[in-house]
C-alpha cells in the first residue's frame, strides 16, 4: 500500500512540478524511514503545490539575512516584571513579541514588529487569534515551525515565516542548539524567547535586549496535570502568578510544565553563540533570575 501511495504521489509531482522543484522532494522520500515520516512528508509536498509560501520558505528566510545588520531590538518575554515597566518607552523600538503578548494591548499603543510562538499545546489553544493578528497587523512579521503549517494548525499568510524546527540532545555543543543559519534550521527551545533570539540575531540586530524574562516559575495548586503527558497542564483558574496576566495561562489554558534550569541552560549556550559571533545580548529585565547575560537598566536606554 505505502509503495502505491509513493507511485502516485510521484506522478501527481512529475506531472505537476518543474523537475528542479521536485528534486529535493524525491531526496526526502527516497530516504523515508518510517510511515510516520512518509505521511509528514507527503503532507508537506501536497500543501506545497497551494502554498506559495511554503514552497518558497527557505527562500523568503535568506531574503531577511542580516537586514536589520546593527540596529538593536528588544526581545519580550511575558513575566511578570513588565508590570514594573514603562512600557510606553517602546513605542518606537524594534520589539520582538512571543505567544500571549497581545493581552497587553489593551494597554500599550503600539505593537510588536515580530511575533513568535513554538509550543506545542499553547498555538494550537490561541490559534484561531494568532490568525486574526497576522491579519489585523500586517507589518508585523510573524515566524512559526513549519510543523503549524503541515498539521494545518496555522495558515498561510505574506507576513508569515515558516522556519524548520530541529531537535537537538541537551548535551549538543551550543552551535548545535543556537542556530546560525535560520534558513537551514532553528533549534527547539525550552523558551521560545530563545527561539525569539536566535531568529533576531540572524536578522542582523545587535545589541539585543531582553525584557520581561523573568525566568521563574511555580505551578498554582490549581492547576491539573494531563495524566497522558507528564509535562501536560490545564488551568482550572485565573491565578497564573508567571505572567504580566493572572488570566495568560487561565481557567482552560493548556501549557507545559516550566523546566527553568532548562531555560537557563539553553541561555547559556545562546550566549556562548552569540560571545563567539560578536553579537550584545543584554537583560535589561526588572529583577527575575536570569543572571546568564549582563544586566542593564532599561531606563537608561532611552
């Protein structure tokens, strides 16, 4: 049956693709290496041949390569200390925002030029709004794994970036988990603000500053565990103490089970990357545990 299913399929590609295109999709299929595989694959080739997109994906990525070369950026994580911040200093600052950063609009008069979201129990829970703000702010870049694409999670849109998400060991060396090429692959994070600084530092921005990352974590006794998936939670309550939002991960959200020395450590092969690239990455964070970088004031940047 699997064979067949390959017959066809690549008929449907010869008969539908130039042969430059169809070549690095036969590599794939030639080298499958299990029905899982096959399916994932077949996937991403069918939605290909409507997703202009996709097909250009690599494409696309390389066309941002250093284009920011030398300007700073601010990558957001979502703590609590953003509470303790003047938020209206970065009205007119490159801003890199994350997952359920848009709870703070209501109080913010501007928005943030790119967007990022990588988990995998928090996209599919928002995804209905990640689509309506991709929409709705159109100059914002947004960048997703392309594995949102392919399980249909998300769709298309000019402003999206699909990127290749690749898993790495925890006892990879640091050039392993912090990508320098974001056309090629992206690391799978422990927080998707490194997943944020990996693709702001291949746009060329530097220095770079964090803010919001508190890194600092307690799960609510309110909070119930997915017996299928030991790092699987569910919010019962509007009490998440984490974030800038009692309501971010509240009554019905799912999320995972904060890991902050896994955090920390894949800061810390960030930096090692970022030192050996030339690249100032700043916590200008108020207060929380991330000691990996050097601190700043962030009043003093303005």
């Amino acid at each position: 049956m699997l064979t067949g299913m390959k017959d066809r399929l690549l008929s449907l590609y010869r008969s539908t693709l130039p042969k430059p295109m169809r070549s690095q999709i036969y590599r794939y299929i030639d080298n499958l290496a299990s029905p899982a595989r096959y399916k994932s694959l077949m996937a991403k080739g069918l939605l290909s041949l409507e997703d202009k997109n996709l097909r250009q994906m690599k494409m696309r990525l390389r066309a941002l390569r250093g284009r920011y070369a030398g300007q700073r950026c601010f990558v957001m994580g979502n703590g609590p200390s953003l509470n303790k911040m003047d938020l209206a200093l970065f009205k007119d600052e490159l801003v890199w925002g994350t997952n359920k950063c848009y709870l703070l609009f209501d109080r913010i008069d501007w928005r943030p030029s790119f967007y990022v979201a990588v988990d995998v129990r928090v996209v599919p829970d928002i995804a209905e709004t990640i689509m309506s703000m991709t929409q709705e702010y159109p100059r914002t870049g947004f960048f997703f794994p392309l594995h949102f694409r392919v399980e249909r999670t998300l769709t298309s849109r000019d402003n999206i970036y699909w990127y290749k998400e690749a898993w790495r060991g925890m006892d990879a060396r640091p050039e392993r988990l912090f990508t320098r090429d974001a056309s090629a692959w992206v690391s799978q994070v422990a927080s998707v603000t490194v997943a944020a600084l990996q693709l702001a530092v291949y746009l060329g921005f530097n220095p770079i500053y964090l803010i919001g990352c508190d890194t600092s974590y307690n799960v609510s006794q309110t909070v119930r565990r997915d017996c299928s998936n030991p790092d699987g939670l569910l919010s019962t309550a509007n009490d998440d103490m984490n974030h800038f939002d009692p309501h971010y991960f509240g009554t019905g959200s799912k999320w995972h089970e904060p890991h902050v020395e896994r955090m920390i450590f894949h800061y810390q092969q960030a930096k090692t990357v970022c030192d050996t690239l030339g690249v100032r990455v700043l916590n200008a964070t108020v207060g929380g545990q991330l000691e990996v970088f050097p601190r700043v004031d962030y009043r003093t940047l303005f």
